[in-house]
C-alpha cells in the first residue's frame, strides 16, 4: 500500500527535523518508506535548488523561479516519487507543489490558476493523501534561523506573512488532506500529533525479521 506524505511551512517551521523523525520511526517499524525533499532528490534538483536558494547576484524573476520550481518536481516525481509509489512505498516529501502556490502564488503574486496547471504537469497530477502543515507567525519562524540567510529568507517579512495567508488558505479549502500543526509546540509534541495522524493510514507494523507473520 503506497502512502503519500507531504510537510509544508514557512521558514523555520521544524518541518525538516518533523519529516525525519516520522521517517525514522516508519523505519524503525520495517516499512517501505523513503524521505525526499524539494527543491532537490535528483541531481537536477539539487544543481537548481543551489540557483534557486543561492545569494546570486543576478536576481531571478518570479516567472524563472516558477519554472526552475516547477523543472525540480518534474524530475523528482518521475525518477523518485512516482516509481516509489508504483513500489508501494511510503514517500515522505519535505515541500511539495503547495510550496509554490504558497511562494510564488501568494508571496510572489503569479497567477494562481496557472501555477495549479504547472503543478499538475510537473506532478504528474500525483496529489499527497495528507499535507502536514506547520503553521508559525513568520517572524518566529524566521529568528530560528539567525546567521546564513538564502535568497528566501532574506525575503521582507511582509512576503513572508503573505506565504503564510496563503498556507492558512490552502490547508482551510481542503481539511481532509491538511493537519494543520501548532509549530510553537514541543518537538516531541508535535511528533505525537503527526504519527497520530499518519499512524491510521498506514497499515499495522509489518512484521519484524524474525517474528511471525499474524
Ligand atoms: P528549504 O530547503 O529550507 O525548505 O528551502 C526551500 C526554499 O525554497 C524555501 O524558502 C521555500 C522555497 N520554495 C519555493 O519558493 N517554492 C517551491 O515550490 C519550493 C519547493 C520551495
């Protein structure tokens, strides 16, 4: 049984580090599970997250940045996401087609229809079974991450408040896919929340090496 699972926030949220832990512990429990994160999980991905990311000195336009976004996930949903579902593995992706609507839709101010039907071309129209959404104010989540600043983070706070709307938007039209997740609440807190969730879509632990199958 393949499972589908997509983390979501602003910066600093903890979703990284939330993402980890839920992929440990399906390990930990003998499933087929695989973590990937965007922009990345391929060797393209990584070369055009380093571009989007990075301080460079020539700006990119929004447009560019919609695209170079949309090239990462064309290629992570067919070399990995996809042939891992075809698998019936689980897929933990960090950021998936939400981040752009949220980003480049809302923070940006690119047409949100048209980001929709990139998304669906670069996805494949493969759709999480839930998004787990961290939700913080972005100043919090932007003083967690003091020091070496990438090109997003370096955004005014203003683009970052409007990512958020747009998250908060985004998880408030579809409450059967979003979990909607208080970020200011302990680590280990918010890990019982998800794997509450996750927990009831994923089938009963496969059965140890060694122990007998039921
Ligand atoms: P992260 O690796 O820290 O999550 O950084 C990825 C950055 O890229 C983050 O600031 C959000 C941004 N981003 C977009 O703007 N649009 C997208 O579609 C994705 C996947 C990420």
């Amino acid at each position: 049984m393949s499972l589908f699972v997509v983390f979501e926030g602003g910066e600093g949220c903890g979703k990284s580090t939330q993402a980890r832990v839920l992929w440990r512990r399906l390990l930990e429990q003998n499933m087929p599970v695989i973590l990937t994160h965007e922009p990345g999980g391929t060797v393209l991905g990584n070369k055009v997250g380093r571009a989007l990311k990075g301080k460079g000195e020539s700006p990119i336009s929004p447009e560019a940045e919609l695209f170079l976004f949309a090239a990462s996930r064309a290629q992570l949903v067919t070399e990995v996401i996809q042939p891992a579902l075809q698998e019936g593995r689980i897929v933990i992706c960090d950021r998936f087609s939400y981040s752009t609507l949220a980003y480049q839709g809302y923070g940006r101010g690119l047409n949100l229809p048209t980001i929709e039907m990139l998304n669906g071309l670069a996805a494949q129209d493969i759709e999480p079974n839930i998004v787990i959404f961290l939700d913080l104010l972005p100043e919090q989540g932007l003083a967690r991450k003091p020091g070496l600043q990438d090109r997003f983070e370096l955004e005014a706070l203003s683009f970052h408040r409007r990512v958020r709307e747009g998250y908060l938007k985004l998880s408030a039209s579809d409450p059967d896919r979003w979990l909607v997740v208080d970020a200011t609440l302990p680590e280990k807190k918010i890990s019982e929340i998800i794997w509450g969730k996750v927990s009831q879509l994923v089938p009963s632990p496969c059965h140890r090496k060694g122990e007998p199958k039921h």
